[in-house]
C-alpha cells in the first residue's frame, strides 16, 4: 500500500470514529487544610463536535483520492 492509501484510510477511520465513540474526561476539585484533603470528581463522556468528524472525513476522502490518483 502506498503511503497516502495509509493516512486517508487512517484519517476516514479516525472521522467515522469520532461520531461514534465518546472521549472520556475527568475532573478532580479539591481543598486542602492542613493534613486533610477534602475532594470531588467527577467524570464524563463527550463526544467530538459534528464539524471534528466531517473535515477527518472529508480529509481521509481527498487523501485516498490523491493517492489513487498518483498510482
């Protein structure tokens, strides 16, 4: 396979990817006094925006396309 081939099946991957799986992130919030430590964490799922998605996408399409086009 050609070098191009990789990245645009590598980048159309990554986009189609992006609209399915979330990105987990946590947060910790937390005070300390002394020897005590006292904290909150929290942790959610998010998910890439629509537009992240479409220009991977897009990208991984147009690279394939140059790359068959090169052969």
């Amino acid at each position: 396979m050609k070098n191009l081939t990789i990245v645009g099946v590598l980048l159309l991957v990554l986009g189609v990817l992006s609209f399915i799986i979330p990105i987990p992130q946590r947060e910790e919030h937390s005070m300390k006094i002394g020897d005590a430590k006292i904290g909150v964490q929290t942790q959610s799922n998010q998910k890439l925006p629509p537009a992240v998605g479409v220009v991977l996408v897009v990208a991984g399409v147009a690279v394939l396309a140059l790359g068959a086009r090169k052969t």
